[in-house]
C-alpha cells in the first residue's frame, strides 16, 4: 500500500522521541545541548576572545575596542536567533565547516558595528577545537546547573517530603525477598535521599574545563604572531575570568575530556540511584503497600478498567536506563583520541543532549510518580502481624546480653530462637509462651512481651526526620 512520506510532512516531524512526544519534559535543555545552543555558544566564545585580545592591547599597534562596540557585540551573541541561524546555514552550505561559518558570521556583524577593521582578530591563532571545547563545556555547565540539577534537586525534596511524613509508619523489611526485621517506609525513603544527595553534591561541585592553545597545544601560531605576549597567561585569564570555566593548561589540540567523563559517571551513579528508587517504588505499589491515586480522565488499561498502572515508575526505570547506556559510552569513547586529534569526539558529543533528555524526563517522572501516592497503613499493619517470627532477634539478642551479664540458661540464644521460628508461621501467642519460658529477668520479660512487628523499629522514624533536616538545611 503506497504511503505518504512524512520525512516530507511540514512542519518537520521529530525522528525520536525527546524532540516529540516528550518534548515538553526536556525542552530546556534546547538552550543549552542543541545544534543551535552549540553555534551560540561558540559566537560568545569567538565574540569574547576578540574582546579580550583587542582590550588587553596583547597586539602592538592595534586599537582597543570602543564601549559602544564591545557592548554592541555582546547584544549581537547575546540576541542569537532563527535569523542568525539562517545566516550561519548560509555560510556552512559553502564553507562546509561549522567554526568558519561562525567566523564569517561575527565578521559581518563587525562591519555592522563599523569594526571591520579588525576583522582578523576573530578567531585569531585559534583551531576550531580551541573554540568547540568551550562551547561544549559552557552548553554542559549551562545543561548542568540549569536543568539537571534543579530535577534532581526536585527529586530529592519530593522523596524528603515523603520521608518525613512517614518517618514513623512501619513497615515489615524484605531482605533477600523473604519477611526480615521492621522499618518504617519514611526511614527506607530517607536512604535513597542520603543516597542521592551524595551524588547530587559532587555533581554540583564539577569543574568544567577548557583550553585555547591551538592546534597541537602549544601556542606555536600565537608565539610566531606575537612572540613577546605571555600566551599562557592570556589564555587562562580568558578560560577562567572571561569564560568562568577551569583552565586545562596542558593539552593536545582537543581538551582530553576526563572532566566529561568524571561529570558522566556522576550523572549515571545517580540514574542508577534513581533506577533502584523507581524499582523499589514499583514493588511496594504491587504489594498494595502504596495505593496509586487516580488521574480524572487517565486510562490505565484498554480492557482492564481497575487498573491503576505505576507507568511514571516503569517510565523512569527505562529512560534512566537510556540515559546511562549514553552517558557510559561518552565516558568511554570521549577520554581517547589518536596522538594529537581524531574526531570520534565530535560526532559524540552531539549524543551528550539525548543522554541528559532521558535522564531528565525519568527525574520529572520520578517526581510525578511519588506526588501520585497515598499510603496504605492497614496493609502495611496487616503485613506485619503476619509475622511475628521477625521479632525473634529482638528475643535472641535480649538473650544474648542477659547471659553476659550472668543470667542462667540463656546458652545458644540464636539455636533456640531457629527452632521456634525457621520455616515456621507463629502468632503473638506462640512468641509470649516462648518469652514466659525463657527465665529472663522481670523486666526483660515485659519489655519483650509487649513487642510487636509494628513497634520493633528501632530509631527509624529519628534517622528518617535527621535525614531529612540535614537535607533542607543544606538547601539553604
């Protein structure tokens, strides 16, 4: 059957689906990791090193730039737009080069401005790399700071809000699958926010390195054209105080990308973080201990009309899945060059967008997906006074400390404890007998007959609330 092309439908139609059905999840990162984020970014680049030269008189006899210029070229980078994006398609149609047709494009704006007589100070003793690995790390920064982190900042204040409201709600623990000492489901939350915020915080101290030191890193044109200028220095000055990225002094002609890499592994330990969160999540709705909260309108399933699906949960764990496959590949591929430059990394890099938009929308999932909850207390009780053997520690360990303080026949606490209770169901009558019979001191003897499942959880609910306050004070 004959179709009609919609590679050929207008407006254009997105091949994936970030700039599609999820486009609205990771529309921010636009600004920031996209085609067009990359040529503005290499326009404040060229725009500001073109200042910086001109105004530290680093050429003799050229003139400083006037404050009307320097301020007109700022609006010029600063006021990108679908018409210098057409201008630069122009350029690149025929020059078939990205940086060159960003150094054509600020010329023209230089003869705008009545500053064409320093056009040869655009791009002055740069390779396109020395422009690119800035560009690159100010779209990454930007990315980072602007809308990765505040998602993940999102995430961690959604899960410490739920942390603290039931810091102090029992719950039986599963460990290995099979029914194991208590907690509550505030002090479990709470682990994944003292988890997260771990990453969280090395990734929000990353630096984001740069250099601009030419073809093969070592200032060879720079020294032949002005021999007598401290390169070096110049260079730095322009990375750090200019540009407010950290100066890679030492280079080939590409900057080596660890600090790509090391950002990376960050981002994807967090993912992975949020993977297990969104696992855990998906288990505790389908053991009925969260009951979802319906969406008026939403449909869970086409035949099934009860269904309450936890699709925010499943939709993270695949996309932050996504996103690691990407952000692994990038910490691996981009740390190797050949000798002094290939460029595996420039076709690479153009992936670091996709890789942020996966993790993104599962963050905004995550967020979505926890704000959809409500609690089940009577399932959770029901739960726990199924299982009264979880609270055979207690007694062995009560048992333990009794014999070292001289207490008689607590010998073998731990045997005792496996006969009563391995491979068996007892109830609160069964473990009270066991208790009575014990010779255990009065008081022990009380302590522990008036246990149960639901009140044998330690300091849960004060490790949850701790947690949760240290959070919010660092916020602040």
């Amino acid at each position: 059957m004959p179709t009609v092309s919609l590679a050929e439908v207008s407006p254009a139609l997105a091949l994936g689906p970030l700039d599609g059905r999820y486009r609205k999840d990771t529309a921010d990162l636009i600004d920031h990791l996209s085609e067009a984020a990359l040529n503005r970014n290499r326009i404040i680049v060229e725009v500001e090193w073109f200042i910086h030269l001109a105004q530290n008189s680093v050429i003799p006899g050229v003139r400083t730039l006037t404050t009307e210029e320097v301020a007109g070229l700022r609006a010029f980078a600063e006021g990108f737009d679908a018409d210098t994006i057409a201008t630069l398609a122009a350029h690149e149609a025929v020059t078939v080069h990205d940086v060159k047709a960003v150094e054509y494009t600020i010329k023209e704006a230089l003869v705008a401005l009545g500053a064409d007589d320093l056009s040869e100070l655009v791009h002055f003793c740069c390779t396109s790399e020395d422009i690119n690995n800035l560009s690159w790390a100010l779209g990454i920064k930007g990315a980072t700071e602007q809308v990765w982190l505040p998602r993940a900042e999102a995430l961690i204040d959604a899960l410490a809000d739920t942390a603290e409201a039931l810091a102090g709600v029992p719950m039986l623990s599963h460990t290995h699958g099979q029914p194991a000492t208590p907690s509550t489901m505030g002090k479990e939350l709470a682990v994944f926010v003292h988890r997260l915020r771990r990453q969280y915080d090395r990734i929000a101290a990353s630096d984001y390195l740069g250099k601009i030191n030419g073809a093969t890193g070592t200032y060879s044109a720079h020294m032949s054209a002005v021999p007598g200028a401290d390169w070096p220095r110049l260079a730095q000055t322009f990375v750090e105080n200019s540009l407010g990225l950290t100066f890679n002094p030492l280079t080939t002609q590409i900057e080596s990308h660890d600090w790509d890499a090391e950002l990376f592994a960050d981002i994807a330990r967090f993912n992975r973080i949020a993977h297990n969160l969104a696992t855990d999540m998906w288990t505790y709705i389908s053991m009925n201990y969260f009951k979802q909260i319906p969406v008026a309108g939403a449909t869970g399933s086409s035949t099934m009309p009860h269904k309450v699906n936890p699709i925010r949960f499943e939709n993270a764990e695949a996309n932050l899945e996504l996103s690691c496959a990407l952000l692994d590949s990038l910490a691996s591929t981009l740390v190797t060059s050949r000798m002094q430059r290939d460029l595996t990394d420039s076709t690479s890099q153009r992936n670091i967008g996709v890789a942020y938009g996966h993790s993104v929308l599962a963050l905004n999932n995550l967020v979505k997906g926890l704000g959809q909850l409500a609690i089940n207390e009577d399932v959770l009780a029901a739960d726990l006074d199924a299982n009264w053997e979880v609270l055979g520690e207690a007694i062995q360990s009560v048992m333990r400390a009794a014999g070292l303080q001289g207490v008689p026949g607590m010998e073998n606490p731990y045997e005792k404890l496996k006969e009563l209770t391995r491979g068996k169901r007892i109830n609160q009558a069964d473990l009270k007998e066991f208790v009575a019979g014990l010779g255990l001191p009065e008081a022990e003897t009380e302590r522990l007959t008036a246990l149960t499942p639901g009140s044998y959880i330690g300091v849960a609910a004060q490790l949850a609330q701790a947690e949760v306050a240290d959070w919010r004070a660092s916020q602040n």
